[in-house]
C-alpha cells in the first residue's frame, strides 16, 4: 500500500473545472470531492475513462494523459484544444431542429473532418434525450431528439477547457494500454461504466460491445500490476457486492456520498459510491 508523502502536481491554470460536455455517468457533481481524495503525485494525471473529463478539468494538472475507447470523443477533445474559435464559429451554424438532429445523426464520422466531427459530438450530447451518447450495434448514433432550449457551449468554459487541455495527450486507447505504461508517481483516476446497482442479474440486456463483468476483472488486473510498480490509483465504481469482493483483497475501499443533500431517504436511492484506492485518503478528503 502507497502511503501519501510526495508532493502534487497540481498546477494554477485558471480552467474553471467545467467540462463542456455533459457525460453519462460523468463527476461534475463531485470532481472537488474526488480531487480532495488524490494521492500526492509528481508524474503525470491519467485518466483512461475520460467521459467528459470533468476531473482532469477540476484538477487542471501540469501534466496529463487522457484517453477513451471512444474515437469521436477524443477527436472532439483534441478539435477544442487546437481551435475553439473554430468549434464555436460551426456550432453557432446548427440550427437545434429535429429535422438537422436527424441529418446530424445520420452522418458518417467518416465523411467529416475532424473539425466537423468534433462539431457533431458536442452538438448531439447538446440536443440528444439527456445527452446520451447511444450506439447501435453497427456504431451509428441513436439516441432520440431531446428538444432542449439551452445553448451548445459556454464560451468562457470552452476557451477555459482548450487552455487545460494545451500539451495534453489525448489517446482513444482501452483502458489497459494506459494502465500498463502508468509510472511510478503518476496518479491514475479510473471510472468505468458502473456495475449495475442490482448487479448481473439482468444479462439479457448485456451485449458483447458494452463493459461487462469480465471487464471489471481485465481492469482489476491491470490495477494490481499498475500498483505494484508504485503508480497511485483511484478507481470509483457502484457500492455492488460484485464490486466488494473484486477489489477488497488487493485494495482500501471508502464509501464516498455523491450529493450533499445526503439523507436516509437519498441514501436508499443509491447515493452513495465505491473509492478504490491503493494508498491512505489524506486526512480532510470528504471520503466516508
Ligand atoms: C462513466 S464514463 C466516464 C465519465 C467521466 N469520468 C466523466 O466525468 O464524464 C465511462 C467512459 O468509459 C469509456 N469506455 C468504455 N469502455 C472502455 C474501455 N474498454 N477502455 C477505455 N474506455 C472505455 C466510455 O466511452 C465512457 O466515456
């Protein structure tokens, strides 16, 4: 077990912590807590679940590899750290209408630039139901027309997230490959697609292409090795009995609240959440 000792690596960049995404699954509600609960690291941040990377915002490390399985959302990430005013000038082009949701919808990424096709990502998790980034089988974009009246980007938290994302690396990588070449002294913040909260129990709604319990064992794998070398490690998944005996022998395991209104009632409803960690939560983190 690594104890806390080194110095961070945290940086005063001014990025507000805001993504400009919203993500399924995504910690924007408690990216603060999350980074009060980092380890002391002098590496590099990694995180190879990035979602809509709303840790690595409210960190704003010096040094960062990011990665997703993902490939749209990665082209996405690199098109706003090389031109925002370019990604604002086309999305302020796209009417939020069903009929070009459609057309957007039905796009190949492979007919687009690179640009366009970053265009295309914030724009569906924009005016999809919910944001949901759905595929189908054959990789085409389903998810439904959600009819918001918002608008698509920040202007202030874009320019903030492409000033973060400068000299960042950004991959689209399984989660293993970052994990195997993590060194001593990096911090690596895992969030995988949860267990479900009632387990696997439901496997007719489990297909090949989404993380399923063979997954999480490839993942635990990789954190022991990762571990070993003396990378620092924070994983948080469902508080699942799965999730308990996968990690409990190798690693701490902290109960951490995902709201602030927590309460019995709340508590029921499954607020609360796993931190896996191979070192001691500094003392005043708001783990539980
Ligand atoms: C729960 S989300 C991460 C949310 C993120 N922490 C945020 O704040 O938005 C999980 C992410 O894992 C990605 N993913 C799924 N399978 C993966 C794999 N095998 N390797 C790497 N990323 C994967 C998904 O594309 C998704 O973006």
């Amino acid at each position: 077990m690594i104890r806390a000792g080194a110095r961070s690596a945290r940086s005063t960049t001014r990025a507000d912590g805001r993504s400009f995404l919203k993500w399924a699954g995504g910690k924007t509600r408690y990216a603060a807590a999350l980074v009060a609960a980092a380890p002391p690291f002098t590496g590099s941040y990694r995180e190879p679940f990035l979602g809509s990377g709303a840790v690595f915002f409210e960190l704003a490390p010096q040094r960062a590899v990011l990665s997703d399985a993902n490939p749209e959302l990665i082209v996405c990430f690199r098109e706003v750290a090389r031109d925002p005013e370019a990604v604002m000038r086309l999305l302020d082009e796209q009417p939020n209408t069903p009929e070009h949701f459609a057309a957007v919808r039905r796009r190949s990424p492979t007919d687009c630039s690179d640009l366009e096709r970053a265009v295309r990502v914030i724009y569906l998790n924009k005016t999809a139901f919910r944001g949901l980034w759905r595929v189908n089988r054959r990789g085409e974009f389903n998810a439904p027309y959600g009819a918001y009246d918002r608008p698509y980007y920040n202007r202030r938290v874009l320019l903030d997230a492409a000033h973060a994302l400068a000299g960042v690396d950004l991959r689209v990588a399984d989660f293993a490959e970052q994990l195997d070449e993590a060194a001593a002294d990096d911090w690596v913040y895992l969030d995988p697609p949860y267990v479900p909260l009632g387990g696997w129990a439901d496997f007719r709604r489990y297909t090949s292409a989404q993380f399923g319990p063979a997954d999480h064992v490839r993942l635990r794998d990789a954190m022991v090795r990762a571990s070993r070398r003396g990378v620092r490690l924070t994983l948080t998944n469902s508080d699942t009995p799965f999730v308990r005996e996968l990690f409990g022998a190798d690693f701490l395991i902290t109960r951490m609240a995902t709201r602030r209104d927590i309460n019995l009632q709340s508590a029921k409803r499954g607020s609360w959440d796993l931190l896996v960690t191979n070192y001691q939560l500094p003392s005043g983190g708001s783990a539980r």
